[in-house]
C-alpha cells in the first residue's frame, strides 16, 4: 500500500476503522502497572463506586486508541509527530466485552509556515463502543511530511 503524505487527509473526510475487544485481564493488567485505582483493578471493589463495575483506565482507552490509528492510518503515512494533544474527554465507561473501533474526522489541513516539507492536518478521534457511543474523544494535530514531487495520490 502506498505511503499517506500530508495531500491525502482531505478536511471533512470521515473514516471508520479499527476493532478491539475489551477483556478484565487487559484492564487489570493496564490498571496494575499504570492506574491502580480500585475500579480499574477489582471487580468486587468496582462494584462499590461510582463507575458500578470493572471500567477501563481512560489512559488504557487512549492506548487502544493509538494502537488502532497506528494499525490504520499512522504506520503507513509520513507522519512526522504531534506536538501535543489538544483535547481528551471520557464520555462513557469502557467495559469488559466491550469491542472499540475509531471513527476519525479530518478537521482541517494547511500546509506549514514555518517549514514547507510538512503540512498540519488537525484530527478529531472518537472511540466508538459495539453500540456505535462515543466513549472517548481526542482532538490534536498529526504533523505530515508532504508528497514529493511527482509522486501520485496514495488512494
């Protein structure tokens, strides 16, 4: 498949894509080394708190996040970084059983000032649930190199 240079994410293109199933082992094992928090750790506890259940670190649904945009997009593009994240929110709870996929929104894309090789191309990410709900959204920049010349579309 041919390589995503910054000319190939167009503003107003939505894509779907990525699938990953949600297991009590994966979040314990995530809470245990990152987020120890009982209702990511303890099944029994969980119950007792707010989230009423065993839920997913909203850290460890980021991760599953990256790790879908890698798979689908980001390991096959001439992405060159971030330079940060400009906004995450936790909407809904991430459970055992739950199956997550993306659903990533091309917001807008400029070439950049400061350095004409790349171009700025600013996302919206939402982890959709098995029920197509959002339970979590992340908005940033993903820095690209841009296609060189003579190079046709990657689509």
């Amino acid at each position: 498949m041919d390589l995503l240079y910054f000319e190939d994410f167009t503003p107003g293109e939505i894509v779907q894509y990525g699938d990953i199933e949600v297991t009590g082992g994966r979040i314990k094992a995530f809470a245990e080394q990152f987020d120890p928090q009982p209702f990511h750790l303890d099944e029994t506890a969980a119950r007792d708190t707010m989230a009423g259940g065993l839920i997913a670190s909203g850290w460890h649904t980021a991760g599953m996040l990256m790790r879908m945009n890698c798979d689908n997009f980001l390991n096959r593009s001439a992405a060159q970084g971030a330079p940060g994240i400009a906004e995450v929110n936790w909407l809904k709870p991430v459970r055992p059983g739950d199956r997550l996929s993306v659903r990533r929104t091309t917001v807008s894309a400029r070439p950049s000032a400061s350095r004409p090789e790349l171009g700025i191309v600013d996302f919206t990410f939402e982890v959709l649930n098995q029920l197509g709900e959002a339970t979590m959204t992340q908005k940033n920049v993903i820095l690209f190199s841009r296609r060189p010349a003579g190079e046709g579309a990657a689509r």
